[in-house]
C-alpha cells in the first residue's frame, strides 16, 4: 500500500505534520516507535507566531509583556504564550492515518524526481510513499552545541513575575563560568516553571551544575525548595537541522539555532509541507545561515560579555527584534536586525563577534 505521506517520528513536528496532512485528505502513514509517548516537555511560543487552526484551549497561559534581564529590567512588547502540551498533543489528531509502531531505519528516495519513496523499518518491512518526510530531531553529538536546562514546578503564589530570560548573577557560579538564565513562567493558573538554562554550550552545563544554581539563586531570592517539587530536565542540540523539502521540524532546519525555538515554527509550517510546497526559498536559506552566524557569535562570547549582550538585543526595537526571532524568510529584516545589534555593542563585543561571524 503506498501513502500519499509518510512522516518519520511523531513529535510535535510529526504530528503537526501529519495532522494537517490528514484534514487534507491525504493517504498517511506515521512511523514512530512510541507512538502512543506523552508530551512532558514545556513548549512555548511567541502568541503571534501560533497559526489561526491551533485551537485556543491549547494555550495554559498568555504573558502580555514578559519580562528579560541582562544587567538591566526590559518588558518585551509582545504576547508569550505557553502550551498546555497535553491539550496541545490532543488536538493534532491523526484520524485515519495508519499508525506504524517501528523505528526508521532508513529513508530510500528514488533517483530524480519520479517513483515512490521508501522507509525501511528497523523490523526489516519497508513502506512505501509518494512523500517520505523525516521529522525525527537531530540526534546528540559532542561536535553539537547543546541547550541544556532543570526545572521545578512551583505553586504559582511562589513567584510573581514572568521572566523570559534573567541573567543576573545571582545562581552562585563565578564571573568566567558557562552562563545561564532563569527562565520563570506560569503552566496553569496555579503552577509556575522556574528553570535555570544553558542557552548553547559545547559542551552545555549539566543538569547536576544547573540544579545547584537554580538552587541558589531561588535561595537567593528567599525561595527555598524542599525536593518534592516535580522537576523538568531538557537537552537537546540547537545544531544539525538541515534546510530541505524531505525533512521537517529540527531535522529540517526549523529549529531557531540561537534561541533553540522550533514549534511555533513547524505548527506554522506544516500546511505547505502536507500539501507539497516548499518551505525553503533561498531567502530563508540565507537566513538560516545568518542565524548560524549568530549561534557561533554567541558561544564565541566571554561568559562576562553574555549579559550585556543581550541589553543590546532587548533594547532593540519590537520590530527588529521579531525579525530575528521568528522572521525566518525575512532576510532583509534579520539582517537590519543583526546589523542594528551589532552597531549597540561595545567595540570589544564587536571585535570577538566579527571574528566569530567571519565565513558564514
């Protein structure tokens, strides 16, 4: 039996993918070898960056202003939504796509542009497809920068305000350590996440290192925990997404390598995917490589140059700064972006970032 689609690993990626497919009245078989798997990781997104069929019960929660820090307070003029995932996971639902419970082992694509394509399993069956789309991730590697974070669950009377990213030095690690932020948002009405985060690192901070920072700096701000707060570990590679009309989610490039973003990104994109188009004209090709640029300036960083780096990027206006968060085919916008950055910077920022840059 060939299927119009055929979608390789069933996260939200995946799933988005072929969920859109399916109401298209496409023929779709997945591939995953938990298909049944809960979410359990926190998504989030920026509120405008979430296309109009995710259905509303799927956001926890809204920030109208969230809240950054690098050595001083900025508001971000723009709604931060947060998925309730469970709900979010729900509401991609696969409806008569046929549910294969096996591993890819293998993506065969025909010579040119003709013929079926192929998934060998790793139980030795192969499937056939007229579109075989991998939306598997990107696999770990010591040659891949990595986000790494750990998460509490608090009652959300434990803290009040909303914070997209604080750099404030108060976790405890000295001035040349590895850097990290706390990240603090509200999961539901009554719970909040307070999560210490590696931004990109290679190799990134341990979730062991992070938890004693998040420790201390929770103590710091008269916050003590007790243990039996549900935690969240993340790691994941912000690196290895390659651009192509065959590969979706991390695996296909939608992955934000400075922010390690790529939800919003896939939820938005999966429409043109299921129905053929491509995603990836060369503006947003010369973007991606524009964003590689700046994950290889930000790991270039001294970690002393980390904070004020972003008082440049938070000072930027909304405009500039949605171009290089979520303009992924806005090439001229990123660049005015990450050119309007660069002239904030203190000449030495300047000079260890240029050099970082050079060759993109």
């Amino acid at each position: 039996m060939t299927a119009d689609l055929i979608v390789c690993g069933l996260g939200p990626a995946g799933r988005a993918l072929a969920h859109r497919a399916v109401a298209r009245g496409l023929s779709v078989t997945v591939v995953d070898p938990r298909p049944d798997r809960r979410w359990t990781a926190t998504y989030a997104a920026w509120a405008d960056d979430v296309p109009e069929w995710v259905a509303a019960h799927t956001v926890a929660a809204t920030v109208p202003r969230p809240v950054a820090w690098g050595t001083r307070r900025f508001e971000i003029d723009r709604p931060y939504a947060v998925f309730d995932v469970g709900a979010l996971q729900d509401s991609l639902s696969l409806g008569d796509a046929r549910v294969v419970a096996d591993r890819a082992a293998e993506i065969v694509r025909p010579r040119g542009d003709t013929g079926a394509e192929a998934v060998r399993l790793a139980s030795g069956q192969v499937l056939t497809g007229r579109r075989v789309v991998d939306a598997r991730g990107v696999g770990r590697s010591p040659a891949r920068a990595e986000q790494t974070a750990y998460g509490v669950v608090v009652a959300r009377e434990r803290w009040t305000e909303p914070l997209f990213m604080d750099w404030r030095p108060d976790h405890g690690a000295g001035a040349d350590e590895t850097p990290s932020f706390l990240y603090a948002i509200p999961l539901a009405p009554d719970t909040c996440l307070l999560e210490e985060t590696c931004l990109a690192g290679r190799p990134a901070l341990s979730g062991t290192a992070l938890r004693e920072r998040l420790r201390t700096r929770l103590r710091c701000r008269g916050i003590e925990l007790d243990g039996s707060e549900p935690v969240e570990h993340v790691r994941f590679p912000v690196q290895g997404g390659r651009p192509g009309d065959r590969r979706f989610g991390a695996a296909g490039g939608l992955l934000h390598p400075a922010t390690g973003y790529s939800v919003a990104a896939s939820l938005a994109a999966a429409d043109a995917v299921a129905a053929g188009d491509s995603i990836w004209p060369p503006a947003a090709r010369a973007v991606h490589r524009l964003r590689t640029a700046g994950l290889r300036a930000l790991l270039a960083l001294p970690p002393p140059d980390v904070p004020p780096f972003f008082d440049a990027f938070f000072a930027l206006s909304p405009r500039r700064q949605r171009a290089y968060l979520s303009g992924r085919a806005d090439l001229p916008g990123t660049a005015t972006a990450m050119a309007a950055l660069f002239a904030n910077l203190p000449w030495q920022l300047r000079r260890t970032l240029a050099a970082a840059t050079v060759g993109w």
